[in-house]
C-alpha cells in the first residue's frame, strides 16, 4: 500500500486528459489530487470518475483554477460557495477534502495523519523591502499578473488575503489538535515556505504562490513530508529532515507522454527510498 501525488493536471487540456486515462490502475493505494484538476467543475468531475475508480481512496485539494468564476458559468458561484460546492462534488465520488477529518495512514511507514488543507495565499511571498500594499505593483511591473485577480474572488472576505488569514487560522487549530505522538504529511496546493517558489522565468510571480504564515508549520507540526503543486516545476526538496514534494504535471509542453503517466506520480508514503 502506497501514498502517491500528482497535481495540476490542467484537464482542460485534452492531451492533458488523455494521458490521465493512461493511469494504471492502483487498487490497493491512495492517492493525492494537489489542486488545478481544471477551470470548470466538469473538469473536476472527470478526473474523480477516473481516479476513484483506480485507487482506494483520493484526497483532493484546490489550486486557484479550480476556484476560479469564468463569465460563461451556468452556476455563477463565487469563492466559498465556489469552494463549498467543489467540496460537495468529490464527496460525491468519495474523495477526501480539506472540510474531512484528516484520516490517518493505514498502510506502511511512519505512523502519521493525513493533512489537506485550502490556504491560499496573501502577497507575502515578495521581498522584504516590498510593503504588502505595493506588492501588485511590484509584480505588474516585471508585465506579470495572475489570472486570479480577475476570476478568483474570495467572497464573502473582503480579499484573498483575509481569506487566507481565515483559512490559515481555521487549519493552525486543527493541525494543533493532532496528537504529539503523531507525524503528518501537510498537503496544501500552494508551497508552504517562501525559499521554495523559485520560478526563474517569472520570479514576480512568486506573490501569488503562498503565504509565510506556513514557513514554520512542517517543524510545528512534525510533518515527515510536505506536498505541494502550483509551481510547475518537479522538484524534491529535504529541510530540517522533511521531505519537501512538488508534484505538477503541468501544460502539456511541460511532461512527456513517452515517460507514461506512472512517472509522473510521486510516491509519498512509505516513501520513495522506504523512508
């Protein structure tokens, strides 16, 4: 039995789509779905039907895709209630969310809860001489601009940042009622530390990629690994003994069918050197 992630699959893509119907099958094994499934809840829906019908159980959380309004939306929903009805879906197919107790790993390795979580981000991610007011600023001046500040809106909070206030607060509590005895995997689409969104091609663009509230949370928490997505750049990481996984699939220009989808998923307990 083995706990493995994969995130930003971009469905919407339909050479995306495709390859995702190339996953073997996985019956006895879990699996992560770190965020940016799609834009619309058809993508989403899609890639439940297909994961939890190959896995033992899925655990989804949303990237700032899935969250997103496009002005062609029958449903019209906007963020929480957008969240709300993405949660109401994958517990339709079974899935686990970050609103689901966090389950704890029945299979092999070290012995530890399962932590999904939906933070969001704050402008944070900037340098220190960058006040949090001229953070937009600072990003549109290198031409850069997330998408997010035209389709994701965080109503009912007045901004994505108090939504990611409320979100980290409502999490910090819950991550804090784990048992002391008990380590965790820290699952959120977003990375959790500041030095780990590195994009060379767009390094303003890093304001839109977490918030330093986490930075401590994989010491405080006892985590033995953190998974996260968003970046589009693959990558392990080690930092005070936690394994660090970013697990992206990405655009179709960023994978290559020729690997087989198997290569693109990372296994995360009990680890990919049985840590």
């Amino acid at each position: 039995m083995k706990l493995y992630a994969v995130s930003d699959l971009h469905v919407g893509f339909a050479k995306n789509f495709e390859f995702l119907l190339t996953l073997p099958e996985h019956p006895d094994d879990w699996l992560i779905l770190g965020g940016d499934i799609g834009e619309v809840e058809a993508h989403l829906v899609a890639t439940l039907r297909v994961t939890t019908s190959r896995f033992a159980k899925v655990i989804w959380v949303p990237g700032n895709h899935e969250l997103w309004t496009l002005p062609d939306d029958p449903t019209r929903l906007r963020g929480e209630a957008k969240y709300r009805r993405l949660v109401s879906l994958c517990r339709d197919f079974g899935a686990l969310t970050p609103e689901d107790e966090y389950p704890t790993w029945p299979g092999p390795g070290p012995r530890c809860v399962l932590a999904p979580m939906f933070l969001l981000y704050d402008y944070s991610f900037r340098p220190d001489e960058i006040a949090a007011e001229s953070a937009l600023d600072w990003a549109r001046a290198s031409g850069v601009e997330c998408v997010d500040e035209l389709l994701l809106h965080p109503d009912p909070y007045p901004s994505r940042p108090a939504w990611c206030a409320a979100r980290c607060e409502s999490t910090e509590a819950r991550l804090a009622a784990i048992p002391d005895d008990m380590g965790t995997v820290l699952i959120n689409h977003f990375p959790l530390r500041r030095d780990h969104a590195v994009l060379p091609a767009v390094p303003r663009f890093t304001i839109w990629c977490g918030t330093r509230r986490t930075e401590d949370w994989h010491r405080r928490f006892r985590a033995v690994a953190a998974v996260s997505g968003h970046l589009h750049i693959r990558s392990t990481r080690w930092l005070d003994g936690v394994r660090f996984e970013e697990v992206s699939l990405g655009y179709p220009a960023q994978w290559s069918g020729e690997r087989g989808f198997e290569h693109y998923l990372r296994e995360i307990l009990p680890g990919p050197s049985g840590e």
